[in-house]
C-alpha cells in the first residue's frame, strides 16, 4: 500500500466521515422538513431509508476506497481498467468540487455572520435592520466575495496539511466540541418559554403528511447529509487501515450524523416556535429568523444573545468547514495520485478553480442575478444539478459497481460483516439503486 497516508484510529475515521457528512443540511435542512413531512412519522421513515439505501451506498463508496487506498477515478482504473466506470472516476471529481464552490459562498456568509455576532452586531442592534441584513449582504458584491475567499483560504490551510496533519486533527479536535456547542445551544433553546410547540412540530407523528414526496424527501435528505454518490466517502475510506472495520464505521457516522440532526432540531425549533414565527428551511431559517431572534433576546439579554448567536454561527462555520474539506480532498486526490501534482500545488489549482465558480455563484445573488441557466440562477443551478441529480446518479453507479462489477469475494473480504453480510450485499445490490430510481422518479412526477 506503498507511503499513502491512512487515518489514525477508528475515532479519526468516523470523526472525519462525520465531519463530512455534518454540515448545513443538518442544521438548516433537517429540522424543517422533519417538521414538514409529519414529526416523528417521518424520522421513522428517515431512519429505514438510512439504514436500506444510504448506509448500502455508503458501504459501497467505502468497500471501493479501501480495497484499492485510491481516490475516484484511480479506484475505477484499477478495479475496471479500460471500460466506461472511468467516467463514473471522473464524474466523483467534478461533482464535488461543483458542490464546493456554491457550498464555499454559503460557508462565507457564516463568516461574515460570526463576526457580525463577535461584534455584537445581533445583541445590540434594531430587529427589523437585523432582518434586513441578509438580502442586502448577499447581493453587495464585495463582502460575500471576500468571506468566500477566507473561508476556502480556511479549507485550502487544512487540506494542504495532509490527511492526518490537517484533516484528521481538524476532526478529531472540532467534531466533540461541535457537539458539545449543539448541546448547549438546544439545552437553551428549550428553556425558552413558549418551546413546547416547536417540540411538538419536530415530534408529533402526523402519518397524513407522509405523502410520497415526504417519503422521498426523506430518502435525498438522508443522501444528501451522508455526503453520498460524489466520492467523499470513498476518498476518506481509501486512507483507512486494513484492520479498520468499515461496517462499524458506518453505523459511527450515519449515527452520528443523524443525532447531530435531531439535536440540531431541538436546538433551532424551538426557538423558532418560542418566538412565535413560522419557521422557513434553508438560508432563511439560521441568516434571517435566527439573528431576529437573537436581536429580540438581546433588548433584554444583550450578554445571553451575544454568546448564543456567536456560538450558534461558529457552529454552523466548523460543521460548513468540515464538510467543505472533504469535497476538497477528492479533488487533491485525483491531482496528487493521477497527475504527479505535490500536495501544495492541488490545492492552489483547485482553489482557483473553485474561487472562480463559487464567486459567479455568490454575484449570482447581486449584479449576476439576471443571469439564468434553465431558469435557475447559477448558485441555484449548481445546487440543484449536484443534490437532485448528480448525487442520485453517483450513489446508484456505486453501488452497482459494488454489486454487480467487483468481484462478490473482496466485497466481502473488505465489509467483514459476518452473518450480516448477506442481507447487505442484497441491500447493495437490489434494494438501494431500485429505491434511488425511485427517487428519481417520485421527484420527476410530483
Ligand atoms: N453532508 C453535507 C451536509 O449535510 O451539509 C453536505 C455534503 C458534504 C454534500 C460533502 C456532499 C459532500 F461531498
């Protein structure tokens, strides 16, 4: 396996792969359509869709990545030398740096957010000019530039450091504490008169809102916060150890990551509730309705507001940083083992590249508005060509790569499931891509 370097222990495994897969689809995502999709009726369907066709996609990209210690494109050189897979190798490093850049103008906005809360920007200012703040942030041109630039400068610093100087140590140190910051945040948010009721939004079971969109809903959120069908996990799994077992490393993260989300819930729901505002999903919900709230508590309890909402964005800053850097590291990847680039110079081509996408994605929200691609502004377009398409697409190949393509014998041999092998390989090869179709075709018809 040559001098590739490999994770540490099976605390740095799951703690990077949680690092991946715990972003802005837990805190901004998740607790919103939880809400949306019927309570604790769709956190039931959440978890089989995790368990039969995540956990199978991730158990592919993983089997893949160790068997061979190569990024994307290599695994498919090495695994089907000469045949198409190469594309679905390519694919895997494209897709994920496209991910970056739009994700890398959002991961600027908690920037520019943290500082606004260190400054005591949302403690002490006027509620209604808070509100104002994000639309007119977001379309200036100059300031979103400059915060993407630090904030992939910030990825850039870790991934240049290698995988277990920079990856690694960024995890293993800022993962716990994010769970810790998560837990305080929620432990407040639930002491706030009047959060009952967004307990209840997060938790009733109302089996009426289980439509078949919800359900497939259920299916892409749990896709999409695994960090699947890009080639992040198979690129992390490729530097972990032959003694490591990849099943529980799995089971660690997609656990992790779904408590980080039901936490991350009660941390922002209720707060939402208490406030007596309908809650939104996406930027709206942590950039708009979170520092109102924040400007309300801070006319009585300017100390309370200024450290909960500096907490609350450095929260989102590390969970957006980790994730960000596996992206990266895809890319590092393929440049370093298929192109003989040093380490250093991947990661200055890639921030080039990325700088450049990510910066026509954020004028897309000022003076590029006017700019569309099938009617979609360009951040919108890359959202949405990489989490409803490209992600799908990825997850179904992989695991019919895994099922169908590799040899029955080292799938085996890198899962060491035991008994539980066959169920998974079943779940490997029939029941995830057909439910990733599914998806596909739920989400074209409704
Ligand atoms: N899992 C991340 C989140 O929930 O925010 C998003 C993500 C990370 C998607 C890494 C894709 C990826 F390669």
């Amino acid at each position: 396996m040559d001098n590739r370097e490999t994770f540490g222990s099976r605390f740095a495994v799951i703690m990077a792969m949680a690092g991946s897969a715990i972003g802005l689809g837990n805190i901004w995502r998740f607790p919103y359509i939880v809400g949306q999709g019927g309570g604790s009726a769709f956190i039931i369907v959440y978890l089989i869709s995790t368990l039969v066709i995540s956990l199978p996609i991730f158990l592919s990209e993983a089997v893949i990545g160790r068997k061979t210690h190569k990024g994307t494109f290599g695994a498919m050189q090495q695994l089907a030398p000469g045949t198409p897979w190469r594309w679905l190798g390519l694919l895997t490093v494209v897709s994920p740096l496209i991910i970056l850049s739009y994700y890398s103008v959002v991961g600027g906005w908690s920037v520019e957010f943290l500082f606004k809360a260190l400054t005591l920007g949302f403690s002490t200012g006027n509620e209604a000019e808070i509100t104002g703040f994000f639309g007119s942030f977001i379309s200036s041109p100059w300031g979103p530039l400059a915060c993407h630039t630090v904030f992939l400068g910030i990825c850039a610093l870790i991934v240049v450091a290698g995988v277990k100087k920079g990856i690694e140590t960024f995890s293993t140190w800022t993962m716990p504490v994010l769970f810790v910051l998560i837990v305080f945040i929620m432990i407040y948010a639930l002491t706030l008169p009047g959060s009952g009721a967004g307990v209840d939004y997060l938790l009733k079971p109302d089996f009426s809102k289980l439509t078949a969109s919800a359900v497939a809903s259920a299916m892409g959120q749990s896709f999409f916060s695994l960090s699947l069908g890009v080639g992040t996990i198979l690129t992390y799994a490729s530097y972990v150890h032959k003694d490591e077992n990849l099943l529980g490393s799995g089971i660690g993260t997609a656990g992790f990551d779904l408590l980080f989300a039901l936490i991350a819930g009660f941390a922002v729901m209720p707060a939402v509730f208490a406030a007596g505002i309908e809650p939104a999903a996406g930027p709206g919900l942590v950039f708009e309705t979170l520092p109102y709230i924040f400007a309300k508590m801070g006319a009585s309890t300017p100390w309370l507001s200024a450290l909960v909402s500096i907490l609350f964005f450095l929260t989102i800053l590390v969970a957006a940083v980790s994730s960000a850097i596996s992206m990266l590291e895809v890319g590092v990847a393929y440049l370093v083992e298929e192109k003989h680039f040093t380490r250093g110079k991947a990661v200055a081509v890639l921030f080039v590249g990325c700088w450049l996408l990510g910066a026509l994605c954020s004028l897309s929200f000022g003076p590029l508005a006017g700019v569309k691609i099938f009617g979609e502004t360009l951040f919108s377009f890359c959202d949405k060509l990489t989490s409803n398409f490209l992600m799908a697409f990825g997850g179904l190949l992989f695991t019919i790569f895994a099922g169908w393509r590799m040899d029955r014998a080292d799938v085996r041999d890198e899962l060491r499931a035991g008994k539980a092998f066959r169920v998974l390989y079943f779940l490997i090869r029939f029941v995830a891509p057909a439910a990733i179709v599914l998806i596909f075709l739920t989400n074209l018809f409704l």
